[in-house]
C-alpha cells in the first residue's frame, strides 16, 4: 500500500508527558505533605527532570524532521507533491511502482498552486520535504525550475479544459454565449488550480472571462470539488474541469470552441534538494514508461506522453571523442548517481570511433559527443542519419606545441617542412586531430618535406603531449590547445591561423535509443553552466547556445 507520513508521535508525546507528570508529582508531594517544603531545594531536584524532558523534546523534534519513515523504507520513501486531478492515476501508479521495486511513496494532495507555494516555504524554512511534484500542467514545473525549486522535469499526460455537464441532461451548449445565455447553474476552479489558471487564461482570450466570473454558482479549490458538485449537487449543471477528471465521474464532456487551445501537459518534476535523486528519478521514469504509467494514465482517460522504456537501472553508451575527456568524466559520473543510471563511455579518437560504428560490431552510441562536428556528419553521411538534432558544446584550436622560447623559430604550417625537424601528429585515421592537421599541412603546397618529419603518429593527443614532456623525441607537436592548459609555463603555443584549425564538439543522441528522454537529460547536463566551467577551464571556448 502506499505509505503514510509515519512518525512516532504519539511514542515521544507520551514519554513527554510522563516526564512532565513526574516532575509536577515531585513538586506537588512537597507542597501539600510538607509544610516546611523549600521551593529552592525542590527547584534543585526538579533539574534531572528538566534534563530529561529537554533530551526527550530533542528526540522528538529530530525523529518528526528526519523524514517520518522508519518503519516504512526509511531513506527509499518518497513524498510526492501531486495535484488533485490526478489522484486516482498516480495513486494506481505508485502503487505498482511500490510493488515492482519495494520501495514506498507518500503521496499529499492539493491544488497545483497550492502545493508550488508549499514547496516555495519549504525551501524558505530550511525543511524541503517534497521529492517529487506533479502538476496539471507543465507552466507550473516550468516556474518550479526557474525558482530553482526542481531540477528535472517529465512529462506524463495530457488533458484539456472542457465543460463537465450533469448525465442525463440534455442541456445544447454550442459555446460560451449559450452557458451565459441560458442561465445554467456551473462552478469553477479558483486560480490556483490548474484548470482554474487554464480556464480564465482561455476565457480572457476570448472575452468570457468577465461575464462567467460574475455568473458562476461557486468556486472550488481542487478540480475533483468541481466535479463532485455537478455529480451529487442537484442545483449544480455544470462546471469548467479537466475533461479526464470530467470522465472519472461520469460526467458529459461538451467541448466549448472557447477552450480548443486548453491542452495542458501534468509533468513529474523531481525537487533539487531531495536526498533521494536515483529513487525520485527512478518514480518519474515509471510514471511516464508507456507500460508502467502510461497503461494507468490511459485506463484512467488521460492521453498519455510517451516516455523511456521502462528500466529500473536504464543504461546509456556513449561515444566520446578523446579531447572532451577531462572535460567531461566528472559531470558525467555525476549524472549517473542523480539518475541511478549506467553510463558506459568508450573515450578514442573520433576517426576510430565511427569506423566501429561502420562496422556494427557494436551497434550505434545512444550518444555521440565529437571531437569535432565533421565526424558527426560523416557518421549522419555513411550510416543513413541515425542522430537527431545535435547541439554544439565547445571548440578548441589546433596549436603548434613547442619548446619554451621557440628555438626553432616556427611561426607557421610551412615552416614544418625545415630539414631535420622532428614533427609528431595523431593518427589522421584515427583522429579528428590527426585528419585536420594532416589536411592543414597539404594545404600548405608542402606536405611532402613536412610528412619526411613526421616521426610520430600516436593514437592520442595525450600521448603526444607526454612525448614532449618526456624530451629529446620531438621538436613539434600539434595538438588542441585544450591539450596543454597545464603546460602553459614550460612550452610555447603556436596557434594555427585557418578556421578550419577550430575544432568544434558537438553531441547527438540515436533516433532509436530506448531512452530518448535519459539522453537529452545527459546532453542538458553537458551544456549546464557547471559543465561549461569545467570546458573553459581545461581552455576550451564555450559554443552552447543559451546555456
């Protein structure tokens, strides 16, 4: 079943009691048995009491604040924030989802509204309580996360605004005129509610607002009020409500052309302040899985949003090009806790990597972040466009590393082709490095003189890197100068003039990854502000839009 706030309340509140009893018994035997009771004396026999009492008031106030679940799952119970309307679907969910993975949810209701100003106190009394919210409609998680309430939002279900009329009645209703025309007897939702927002947002667009204010016959807090009212209410014709909400109670649906544009999305959004992320994560995931929450949103006439396959521990592969590795290992290490995910990362050059693709030994990344954008379209180019959209992450420029001071006076490709110099460059098959060096060089008209010294083709800009520092093998080598940020002090830098010397990452996810939703996710986090620093720190320049 789904858990309750439990605590030990009533344990704690007697032991209070009992404490206070035995003091007020110490103080009352010398009082009324002792005429020559001294009120200092009994004052000092009353402080172990006192202690007592203060200990017992201490563990009170800790056991009601740590989260009220020992006994049911302690640190795997979730409090889900969950809006009216969509009761009796998450209740049936979470339900489910307690059965399939043991864990508990407690799940507390009220008006979308009035659950976004909860969380908003929460958050000001430094006692955040909430894991999970989910709203009727997705404006409501959209000003969560710009508060800085939520961090991660799903959505679930959709619905619309319609008029639920009584069954049985055979009232015609072709628009809002008729409503007010005909004098009918309807309530509404207060604003807080979700569909209460939605309905005056539509009805100030149309110019109804006003006259079906002044007309109603009430209004309710929570949409299922509204709808009770129009069930058992023999006064009460009809009311503005969910048209999902509308069929649980039986309800005839009229759809008022006022309304057309009322379509809302419930989303499930997890709170950033939960110490619970992989759980309230793994119970968003649930909700929005076509054959987990999605069959229940649907039993109970909602039209579901289709979600992630359903995967109590989902895994992700992800191909990264080798530059972005320091950029990018910690924040993805980081995601794969919040999301109680798997990421596997296969780090190499982006040549190698595609050729892998080409062969399907493997199959297809879920996820290709490149060294550099042309390697995603070669990839779209030979394998028939299995990415969607990418978005740019970052650039870096390929530079000519030298020894401090320049002794052999390089200024340009060109000068690569000097008798007797030792030049080491990445594979070009294997490489984005390599391919874009190799073709900068032809560029010059002198690839032959400068091919005769290159001495050294490595697998990795790394390796070339530790090359130089090792000393007496290399007089040159050409890397990304996001490469040699911690060599600034000891090694010059000749940057490469050409534009196509940028190199630019970006990242994509597979049309048919099973988790489509996990990936943007992961791709939101490499583009986040905190994934930017990492980039720019690593000397990196910064390509994200917006971000």
């Amino acid at each position: 079943m789904i858990a309750g706030r439990g605590g030990r309340t009533s344990l704690f509140a007697n032991l209070f009691r009992g404490a206070a009893g035995g003091m007020v018994c110490r103080r009352e035997q010398g009082t009324m048995s002792d005429p020559d009771y001294n009120y200092d004396r009994g004052g000092q026999g009353a402080w172990p009491w006192l202690v007592l009492t203060a200990v017992l008031v201490g563990a009170l106030v800790f056991f009601l604040n740590r989260d009220a679940d020992d006994g049911l799952g302690g640190e795997q119970t979730l409090v889900v924030y969950c809006a009216t309307g969509v009761k009796k679907a998450v209740e049936e969910a979470a339900g489910k989802f307690e059965q399939e993975t043991g864990a508990k949810v407690s799940l507390e209701y009220s008006s979308s509204g009035v659950l976004a100003n909860k969380l908003k106190l929460d958050k000001e009394g430094g006692l955040p309580r909430a894991d999970v919210y989910v709203p009727a409609d997705y404006v409501y998680a959209e000003r969560a996360r710009a508060d800085g309430l939520t961090a991660e939002s799903l959505k679930v279900a959709t619905w619309k605004v319609v008029l639920g009329v009584k069954p049985g009645s055979d009232l015609a209703l072709g628009n809002c005129g008729d409503l007010l025309s005909q004098k009918i007897s309807f309530v509404i939702c207060d604003p807080l509610a979700g569909v209460g927002k939605k309905t005056k947002k539509m009805l100030e667009r149309s110019g109804h607002w006003v006259a079906v204010d002044a007309a109603k016959a009430a209004s309710f807090p929570t949409v299922t009020e509204a709808a009770l009212a129009v069930k058992e209410n023999a006064g009460t014709q009809a009311a503005f409500v969910w048209d999902s909400v509308a069929r649980q109670f039986g309800l005839r649906v009229v759809e008022l052309p006022e309304l057309a544009a009322s379509k809302a999305d419930i989303s499930v959004a997890v709170m950033a302040t939960t110490e619970r992320p992989a759980l309230a994560l793994k119970f968003a995931r649930y909700l929005a899985a076509p054959t987990r929450g999605g069959a229940v949103f649907a039993r109970h006439h909602y039209m579901p949003i289709p979600g992630d396959e359903w995967a109590e521990a989902p895994r992700l592969r992800v191909d990264c090009g080798g530059v972005n590795r320091e950029a990018v290992e910690k924040t993805i290490s980081e995601f794969q806790q919040r999301e109680g995910a798997r990421i596997d990362v296969v780090y190499a050059g982006c040549g190698t990597l595609v050729s892998k693709m080409q062969t399907g030994d493997q199959g297809l990344p879920d996820i290709f972040m490149t060294c550099d954008a042309s390697y995603l379209d070669m990839a779209q180019e030979k394998m028939g466009q299995p990415f969607g959209p990418d978005i740019k992450v970052s650039s870096t420029r390929i530079v000519m590393l030298v020894e401090k001071g320049n002794p052999h006076g390089i200024r340009s490709l060109a000068d690569l082709a000097k008798r007797g110099l030792r030049v080491g460059t990445t594979d070009p098959k294997a490489s984005t490095l390599g391919a874009l060096s190799h073709e900068l060089c032809r560029e010059t008209g002198k690839f032959d003189p400068i091919k005769q010294n290159i001495v050294m083709m490595a697998d990795t800009a790394h390796t070339l890197v530790q090359t130089m520092e090792a000393g007496r093998k290399l007089d040159v080598a050409l890397v990304y100068e996001a490469n040699i940020r911690h060599l600034r002090d000891r090694y010059d830098a000749v940057p490469l003039k050409p534009k196509r010397a940028l190199a630019v990452q970006n990242v994509a996810a597979r049309k048919t990854t099973p988790y489509p939703q996990l990936a943007r996710r992961l791709m939101e986090r490499l583009t986040s502000q905190t994934s930017r620093r990492r980039f720019e720190q690593l000397g990196f320049s910064w390509e994200a839009n917006g971000q």
